[in-house]
C-alpha cells in the first residue's frame, strides 16, 4: 500500500496544498482540540489567518497560552483577541464534560460552532493504565476522542435549522487504521470481556523491542468504527447530514508525537530522525488538509480522506462490511457514553 501512489506522496511532501482564499473563514468559529504543537497549532494558524475565531485546547493552561500567543503573533495583530483556549484532558472523562460546558458557555449557541476538529492523540510505546482502568493509548485516542465527539455532534445538530450550510466535524486519523491484524479483533470479539478489554489487556501488549508504536493503529481502527456510528447519528430524518462528520489522514508530518518511541532506545531515537527527514512533510502542509478537510461538501459525510489515496484505492484496503460489523458489535463501550 506505501507504493500505492508514490508519486503523490512525493509531490504532497515536497508541495504544499494550496489554501483556501483570505477571508474563507470570515464570521465563523473553529474549535481545534489538542493545538498546542504541530498539526493542530499549525491548523489553529491557517484558520486564524483565513479569519476564523478560533478555540483551542490544552491539557496545562501554560501550555495553552503560549500556543494562543504564538497564533496570535502569526496570524497578524489584528486576530488579537480572536484566539481562546479551554482546558481539555482526553484522559479524563469529568475533564472532556466540564469542557464541553464551557464550551457551551463561551458561545451564544450551537449554531455559533463552524468547525471542530478533533486532533489530540498519544503513540504510547510502554503499558500504562488510566485512570478509568483503559490502556492509555486507547483511552486518549480511541475512548476520550469518542466521547468528545459524541458530545459535540449532540449539541451542534440541533442548530441546523438556524444555518445555511451543516456544521464539520472532522477527526484527524491515520491510514493506519488499515493495519491491525482483524483476525484477531474477531478472535477477541467471541471473549466475554469483548474486545475493548482484551486490546487494553496488559497480558495482550504487543510491545517487543521491534513493535515500537503498540496499540496505535487498533486505537485508530476502533476510532474509525465509532465514526461510522457518530457519522450515522449526525443524519437527519430525510438522511441529510445536520453535520457533517469526516476523518483525514495528513500522511507523515514532522511533530513530537513520536517522542515516546525516541525515548525507548538509540536505535529507536534513530529510526523515528530518519523516517522524519526522509517521509515527513512540515506541520504547516499537513495542517493545510486539515483545512482542505473543514470544506467538503455534505456528499462527503461519512468519508475518509487520505492525501496520497484516492476513495477507490482506500476502499481496497477497508476490510469487508460483515467482518468489520461482526468487530463493531463486539466492542464493549464504557457506560460514559
């Protein structure tokens, strides 16, 4: 599949995607979770500029404000006052719903909401446990991505009647969803734990010296499971989208978030600089599709959307609807949704 369509990951590395026209974003209100580094920051900049509010989150309040400062000083003077961050921790459920109050609280209404991108993930290349007793990897990617998700679309739907165009949601993923191994999923889907506890079990950890990125890519296939059923609730009663709900994959981009898997060993530290220098596109080019992402029409709800792949190729690779179904049912959610 990585020699699927060299030519565009080339072009799309070394090329970035264009912007849309100043002022496309004039009037609107972008939520961009996790946009304290890379994608997100760079995203939260594009958006600014193009003339965009924009509300960013941020697990450490400092951490937040020097991010809505740098946007600030990008963006130019005269967004100053436009940036905003809340507090949001992935990891905790209490933290995603005092987020989503605030939210509420900080516009006049659901209508007032354009654009939530949903950027905040971990690689996670050691076992560890959250606090709600789920592997971490799964909890921030997979658990606490969902809920806010969950979340958003039940507010923003039902201020359809009040626009002219549905509302975005987009979550940012990765074709890596295309990895795990289903048979396995399938395996796990006739346990009576289910699957969600069998993939956070620390006995099933598949982390050896050569697997340095364990539960990534499950945590993005099970995301992408919790899509397709966010993506079914967000359609009204005549089937048109109140909202409209992607996923994108930016392809490789230069960010910190392989820094767990630089901190295992030389050779790890190694191999991440290397597949950066030579694969990796800058943050700024990978937020661009991010962007590209927030004006699809609403004949692409439901879609992924891959840089270099076109949804023929994708559709290839995507496991068949009776297995995925067989998978998707089996999972045992947590009752915070």
């Amino acid at each position: 599949m990585l020699l699927e369509a060299p030519l565009q990951r080339v072009v799309g590395r070394f090329v970035p995607a264009a912007l849309p026209p100043s002022g496309t974003f004039d009037g609107q209100t972008v939520l961009i979770v996790g946009a304290t580094t890379g994608i997100g920051l760079a995203a939260a900049v594009h958006f600014a500029t193009l003339g965009a509010s924009v509300i960013i989150t941020s697990r450490v309040a400092s951490r937040g404000d020097a991010a809505k400062r740098h946007i600030e000083g990008a963006a130019g003077p005269s967004r100053k006052g436009d940036i905003s961050c809340l507090e949001l921790d992935l990891e905790r459920y209490d933290s995603c719903t005092s987020f989503m109050a605030k939210l509420k609280n900080s516009l006049p209404g659901p209508a007032a909401l354009d654009v939530a991108i949903l950027n905040g993930g971990i690689v996670n290349s050691r076992w560890e446990e959250s606090a709600a007793g789920w592997e971490r990897t799964i909890q921030i990617n997979t658990i606490g991505t969902t809920l806010v998700g969950l979340l958003l679309l039940g507010w923003m739907r039902g201020a359809r009647a009040q626009r002219t165009s549905p509302a975005h949601i987009n979550f940012l993923s990765s074709r890596e969803h295309l990895y795990p191994d289903i048979d396995q999923l399938e395996r796990w889907s006739q346990e009576k734990d289910g699957i969600l506890r069998q993939v956070c079990s620390k006995n099933n950890w598949p982390g050896g010296f050569w697997d340095a990125e364990p539960n990534y890519a499950i945590s993005k296939l099970l995301v992408m499971y919790t899509i397709e059923g966010i993506s079914n609730f967000a359609l009204g009663s005549d089937r048109d989208p109140l909202v409209i709900v992607n996923s994108v994959c930016p392809g490789m981009v230069k960010t910190d978030i392989g820094r767990h898997i630089s901190s295992r060993s030389w050779f790890h530290h190694l191999c991440v600089f290397l597949t950066i220098l030579f694969t990796a596109k800058s943050a700024d080019s990978g937020a661009r599709i991010c962007v590209a992402a927030a004006l699809k029409p609403k004949e692409t709800h439901g879609e992924f959307f891959n840089y270099w792949l076109t949804a023929d190729q994708y559709r290839r690779y995507v496991i068949t609807r009776k297995r995925a179904d067989r998978v998707n049912s089996s999972e045992d959610w947590p009752n915070e949704y």
